[in-house]
C-alpha cells in the first residue's frame, strides 16, 4: 500500500511531512522554497525551454514549477525509491515523470544513462537545487580536506551533462551556514565545481542560485 499524505519516507525525502503534495493537490500552489529557482529558471530564454532533468526532485514540485514555466517535459531524477513511488501518481497529471536511479554523478553509468534520456527526449536543461553540495558533502563523505575531489566529481557531472547535449543548467547552492567542514557550503564553490572542465559558464545569478549554459 501506498504512504498516505502523512507518511513520513525514508531519507528525509518529503521535508519531514507532505504538506508540499498536499497543498499542490488542494490549492494548486508551488512551495515557496523554490521561489528563487523560479526566477533563476525563467531568466532562461523562453524559446530555448524545450524538456528538463531535475536532478534530485524529491516530491517533484520543483519540477512542476519548470512546467509552469514553459518547459514541455520534466523528468525528476530521485534516488528514493519510496519518495518515486508515491509522489508520481500525483505529478504525472501535471506532466512530470519521477525516475527512481542511483545517483552515482562520477560514475559512467550515470553519463550513459543521461546522455540515452537527452537523445531520446530531447532533453536541453539540468535543474539541480542542493543537490551537489548533498551529494558530496552526505552521500560521498566529503569535507573541506577533499576539496580536489570535489572538484573532480564537479567536472565528472558536468562532463556527462555536457556530452549528453545539456545547453542550460540551473542549480541552487546549500543556505550558507558558516560550516567550517561542508566541502560544498555556498553556490560559488558549486559553481567552482561545475566550471571546472570549462564546459559550462556563468550566465545570470539571484541569490543562491545560478544559471549555466554549455560553452
């Protein structure tokens, strides 16, 4: 049986409760944590908004949001499981697949995979809102002592979004904390990561978030 609209999943993947879920199918409302990834994704040209990769989409709402915006198609990346086979009954109506996959972004198999959904798709954006900085800093255990790995996980996603066709890549970077230890603790050093191959550059900023396009 499905988790109800209160169940709690695993990995912290709802925030903690589904009030995001529930106020969409309620209200038709969008959380206002993604308010700033808004303005970063609309200052992408509206012509240019063909189909999206929202890297780490939880319960899908930010992916959502880019349907709004004009993005034809989203497919939201989740590493969850539970989160992925409870939230796509209620994105599917909104034109947003969720894809449960391991989100492995130095791995060759991770590049096969998102360069076969590009060309299939026709794919030309990557979202990702705190997603690298969690990954780096959670998933691979990395701390400020690591920071060449980082950088070289950066390039690894970049180059397999770069070789799979990605022309425009919005992200937001982690809340700054003043964490002595997060390798990734603010959207520069994220930007520093990604750019690293110089095969993405930086096109616009607001706040925390960024917007990249392929050079």
């Amino acid at each position: 049986m499905a988790p109800s609209l209160t169940t709690k999943l695993q990995n912290g993947s709802v925030y903690a409760d589904m009030k995001h879920i529930r106020n969409f199918i309620e209200k038709g409302t969008l959380p206002d944590i993604h308010e700033d990834m808004g303005v970063a994704l609309a200052m992408v040209p509206e012509e240019q908004r063909a189909a999206a990769i929202d890297f780490g989409a939880c319960h899908g709402m930010l992916s959502i949001r880019a349907r709004t915006l004009g993005w034809k198609k989203v497919f939201g990346l989740e590493a969850d499981k539970a989160s992925v086979e409870h939230h796509n009954q209620y994105v599917r109506t909104a034109g947003v697949t969720l894809i449960n996959t391991k989100l492995d972004v130095t791995s060759a198999a991770f590049a096969a995979t998102i360069k076969d959904m590009c060309k299939n798709e026709g794919i030309n954006t990557f979202i990702s809102r705190r997603v690298l900085c969690e990954l780096l800093g959670t998933t691979f255990g990395y701390t400020r002592d690591h920071w060449d790995e980082v950088v070289a996980a950066g390039g690894k996603m970049a180059n397999a979004a770069h070789d799979a066709g990605i022309y425009w890549w919005v992200t937001e970077g982690r809340a700054r904390t003043g964490n002595p230890t997060h390798p990734v603790d603010n959207v520069l050093r994220e930007i520093e990561a990604i750019t690293s191959t110089g095969k993405f550059e930086v096109v616009e900023r607001h706040k925390e978030c960024a917007v990249l396009k392929r050079v």
